[in-house]
C-alpha cells in the first residue's frame, strides 16, 4: 500500500517540473513572451550546454565496475524498440515527420531520465533507483544519444526534398 507520505514525496519532486512547463508553455502560447526562433535557441542551449553538464555531472558520480548490466540491457532493448516504432511511423505514416521522430525520441528518452527521472526515481525508490538512472543515462550520453539527436538536428536543417517527401513540418508537398 502507498502511503500518503510516499503520495507527497512524488508531488514535491514533481511539481516544480510541471510549473516550469505550465510557464515555458504560457509564454509562448498565451502571453507571447517568446516567439518559434527563441524556442530554437532555448533548444540548442539545452543540447550544448545544459546536456553537457549534466552528463559531465552524472558521469562523476558513476562506477563503471558497479554497474547493473541487465537493467542496461533492458533499457538498450527498450531504446531500439522506440527507435523502430519512430522509424517506421516516419515511412508509413502521412503524419510522420523526421523531426517529430527526432523530438519524441529525445522527450522520451533523454530529457525525461535526467528532468523527471531522477527526482520521480528518488521520491519513489531512493538512491538505488537514482543509481540505475544515473547508469542508463550516462551509458548513451557518452556513447551514441548526443550524436543521435546531433545529426537529427542536422538532417532536420537539409532542406526537405533531400530527405522526405514531406516538408520540415511534416506537412504534404
């Protein structure tokens, strides 16, 4: 059974994430504080900046010989299933876009391990799942996820005839 402790852990993690959102959604949307090309530039920042950092603070923190190398497989199983699904929506679907593809994969994986991950994780199951976080994180951090999302970027700036028969915004030609 839950307790409502446990219940106000996850809340407390939680809620400063969702009202940073609820702003960053408010003053593009409703208040038009910012505009679609400070949005890019917020983007960019957060991919060569703040992922930098937080990898290099992670990565510190980590002991490659305590690692849990099944929940490491797991997750690498898991990454390859939503790359397949992405892939597939991409060549089949009249609604797939490359760089639709591009952001849900990083939404759902990367920003969501390190921003939600680890406070949810902590409130939930303590440092253990911190560690195990923290692990999944680094090993595609330092590995592939920053070139994967990299050259997503890239390709999504080549102009569309090269790449899709879609436009950038994935709408119809």
């Amino acid at each position: 059974m839950i307790s409502w402790s446990e219940i106000y852990n996850v809340i407390e993690a939680m809620m400063p994430l969702y009202v940073a959102l609820a702003l960053g959604y408010g003053s593009i949307k409703w208040w038009g504080i910012f505009t679609a090309a400070h949005s890019d530039t917020i983007n960019r920042l957060a991919y060569y900046f703040t992922l930098s950092v937080f990898c290099l603070e992670f990565t510190s923190q980590v002991d490659p010989y305590r690692m849990n190398y099944r929940f490491i497989g797991a997750d690498v199983v898991m990454k390859a299933i939503v790359v397949a699904l992405l892939a597939f929506w991409v060549k089949f679907s009249t609604n797939g876009s490359l760089v639709w593809a591009i952001t849900s994969f990083s939404l759902s994986n990367l920003k969501n391990t390190l921003v939600v991950g680890v406070p949810l994780i902590r409130a939930m199951y303590g440092q253990i799942g911190v560690a195990l976080v923290i692990q999944s994180f680094v090993c595609y951090s330092s590995n592939c996820m920053g070139n994967f999302i990299f050259a997503g970027i890239r390709i999504s700036k080549v102009p569309s005839a090269h790449y899709s028969r879609r436009g950038r915004g994935g709408e119809r030609r």
